[in-house]
C-alpha cells in the first residue's frame, strides 16, 4: 500500500539491512506508487556512472498483454545457447526477487541489498533525488543484474514505454507485443496513444519487432519517423501450423517441424514468432542454433499465465488482468474441452475494466467467488459481486464475497465437482494470493482423507 510522505523524511536502512527493510522504507519515500518521466531515473542513473551501464546487448519487450511470456521465452532460448541471461520484471507474483531472473532463476535478496544501497547513496548524493517505488526498485534490480556479467539483458516495461523507468537504457532490439486498452488514465484513450507511448522504447537504426497483427499506426509512424529497423509480423516474419507442429520464417532464417511452445494459450504462437524475429535480427551479436530454439520452446516456463495445474479438481491460473487478456483467457477455457463446471476465484484493482472482463467470462463460469486484495489500489469484493449482478445473464450462476484469494479458493474447493475446474484470475495479487504456500494441487473436499 502507498503511503503519503510526511514532513519527517523517513531514515534509509543501513547499508547491509534485510531486503524487507529496504522495501518497506521505499513504500514510505514516495507518495505516488506511479509517477511517469525519466529526468528523475536518468539523473540518478549519470551518478551511478558505468555500474548501470550495459556492457550486453539490451532487449526490452513493451506491449499490453504477452510481454511477460515474450521476455520468458527469449530467456529460456539464450540459456538454451549457452549464454548468461538477466532478466528484470515486474509486478512479482509472490516473492519480489522474482523481478530480477539471473540464468533462470530469482537473484538471492543477499545480492540484491548491496545494490539497494548503492541507489540510494547515489540518489541522495548532492541534491536529492525522489525516486518513486518502481524507478528505485528498476535502478536497484538492473544494478544488481549487471554486477553478474550478464550476455544478455532483457527487460519488460511496466507501462507504456517512453516515460518508462525501464526507458532509461537503450534497447539494441525493442520488441511490442499486443497493444490494447489498459492504463489509460496514463497513456492515452485509444490504441493510438497508447502505441504512441510504447513506440517510445524504439532506437534509430536498431531492430524493433513488432508481434502485434494489427499495430496501430502510430508504431510504424514512430518507427519510420527515427529510421528504425522495422520487422512487422505477417511482412518480415510470418508463421503457420496445424495441430501437430508449426513453421516459422523470417527474412534470412526459417524454421520447420517446431514443437508448440510450452507456454499454453491462444496467443503465444504469435507471441513466439515475435521471439524468433529477435533471434534473427540479433543473430550477428547473440548467434543462436535451431537446437537451442527447440529446446528453449519445449522448456520454457512462466507462471500464472494461462498455467493450468492438475489434479481433481483442474486449477487455472491466469494474470488476465484487462479486457483483451480476459478475452484470451475466455479462448482458453473454452479450448480446455468440457468440464462439468468451472468456479472462478476473481479479484482486481479497481481502475481496471472490469465490466467487459464479467461479460466475457459470464458464459463459462458457474460459481463465482470475489476477493479482496492486499492493497488499496483494489476493488472490493462486494463492489465486484455487485457489477457482476448488473452484468450477467445466467440465472443458474452463484457468487460468493470472500476476504482474500486463499479463502475464496478454499470456499470454492468445499464445493467443486471434482471433474471441474477451478480459474484463479483478475491481478497479480489475485493468482499470488493463492501461490503463497506453492502451488497448490486440489483434491475435492469428498477426495479428501
């Protein structure tokens, strides 16, 4: 939650504190948990001086829906090639040093904590510098990355692009995935403006891949405009597939006979072509085998996107946190095949659409259960339990209030036909809430014993 500054700034940890000390001391430095622009990040970055500063070639991934997996599958790939990768992202589903992903893994917050301290004595180094939560954390995580010799730096934008945090360093290859309607109290009211703001991470000259079928033309506008090196899906780079195996081909490259990405859902094949135009167009720089593709693909992993665990009942676990990821979310389920009855634990923040999130998945749900949030960015459950009344046209469907994401799954768990399923979805925090403990593997109540 965000705090107000007062007029006692509060005092920074010493320099070796736990993590959790640092964290709590930035949720109290800065009232905005969102506060666009680069001059802030940029002047503390000079100061920092060539600790920030790549000596890798730089990939940032924008877009609305299907960064995460994009970022995912570039790192599974590079590491299947042998080399180093860092990985910084956010928001973090349950622990925060999943944000910055070193060969695979979340870095130790032990090695995390020198470069916490090492933001803030540049930060507060001559006239102080107010950095909000993002913009210290995003310094603080690349900081560390770096240290390590990464051969590969790959970075997902938090929002937008051009006013960015993550905008600070220049991407030698910009990659902009979907784009949709989402923040746009911050970016725009439309396609265009928010195209307009993610077309900002592109570089004069340098590859920007665009995996989007239908990019709005304010990208290729920005891309034309400072000459950068345009690779669009469908002209420069194209796939097909049948049920059983898919094809890619690029300007130079091809591949055929590929393995479906292990990734599920309906768009990460466009979103795994938009990956395959990166290895092209960074192939003099990062060369990388057909075997390294295959394998990469075949192993990737990232949770809580369209994951789908086993057990009785099925659990779903899914970010879906905007209308065009819902309607994503929505393909899915329906793909699944048949269930007897799906129950849908939902929670999310309230500047979000929710509206045509419930009608999209109205049709597939039979129970609901809303969920209050951690933080008070989130709508209430009751307020959601009352906007899905007013939306919904099923007069067989229930839906139920609940604390927190952990007790709307246990509720759901007491009643669930043990040949269904259950979607966990809405946020981070909603899917989060629930992987607190690990994963869970389901057993219906009369299973249970």
């Amino acid at each position: 939650m965000s705090v107000p500054p007062t007029d006692v700034p509060p005092t920074a940890p010493v320099a070796d504190a736990a993590l959790a000390e640092w964290l709590a001391y930035l949720e109290h430095l800065h009232g905005q948990r969102i506060t666009l622009g680069l001059e802030r990040v940029q002047t503390v970055a000079h100061r920092l001086g060539a600790a920030v500063r790549p000596a890798c070639p730089v990939i940032t991934v924008a877009g609305t829906n299907g960064k995460g997996s994009t970022c995912a599958m570039l790192e599974a790939i590079y590491r299947a090639a042998g080399y180093r990768t860092a990985l910084y992202t956010s928001p973090h589903l349950v622990h925060f040093e999943e944000r910055a992903r070193l060969d695979g893994q979340p870095m130790a917050s032990a090695d995390l904590v020198p470069s916490f301290a090492a933001v803030e004595a540049a930060r507060t180094a001559g006239d102080p510098v107010v950095l909000s939560y993002f913009e210290f954390t995003t310094l603080a995580l690349v900081h560390a990355m770096l240290a390590q010799r990464p051969d590969v730096l790959i970075l997902e934008v938090g929002m937008g692009g051009r006013l960015d945090a993550v905008n600070v360093w220049d991407a030698d290859c910009a990659v902009i995935t979907s784009v949709d309607l989402d923040h746009m109290e911050y970016l725009g009211p439309d396609r265009e403006a928010i195209g307009y703001e993610k077309a900002g991470i592109l570089r004069t000259g340098r590859p920007a891949v665009v995996s989007d079928p239908e990019p709005p033309r304010s990208v290729l506008e920005r891309a034309r405009e400072i000459d950068a090196d345009l690779w669009l899906g469908g002209r420069d780079f194209r796939h097909s597939g049948d049920r059983q195996q898919w094809a890619w081909q690029g300007r130079a490259r091809r591949y055929a006979g590929l393995a479906y990405p292990a990734l599920r859902g309906v768009n990460q094949l466009t979103n795994a072509a938009g990956v395959l135009a990166v290895l092209e167009a960074m192939h003099v720089r990062l060369p990388v085998t057909a075997q390294a593709v295959r394998q990469g693909l075949a192993t990737v992993e990232w949770p809580g996107r369209f994951q789908i665990v086993p057990g009785e009942p099925v659990l779903v676990l899914d970010v879906a946190h905007n209308p065009h990821a819902a309607a994503a979310l929505a393909e899915n389920l329906d793909a699944m095949g048949f269930y007897p009855q799906t129950q849908a634990v939902f929670g999310a923040m309230a500047d979000k659409d929710v509206r045509p999130m419930l009608e999209r998945l109205d049709p597939l749900i039979d129970v609901w259960h809303f969920c209050d949030l951690p933080t008070a960015r989130a709508a209430r459950g009751d307020a959601l339990h009352a906007l899905w009344q007013s939306v919904t046209r099923r007069r067989d469907a229930t839906a139920t209030v609940h604390e927190g994401p952990a007790a709307a799954l246990k509720a759901a768990l007491a009643q669930v036909d043990p040949a269904g399923r259950i979607v966990v979805f809405g946020s981070f925090y909603t899917v989060g809430g629930v992987l607190q403990e690990g994963v869970p593997r389901l057993a219906a109540r009369h299973l249970q014993g």
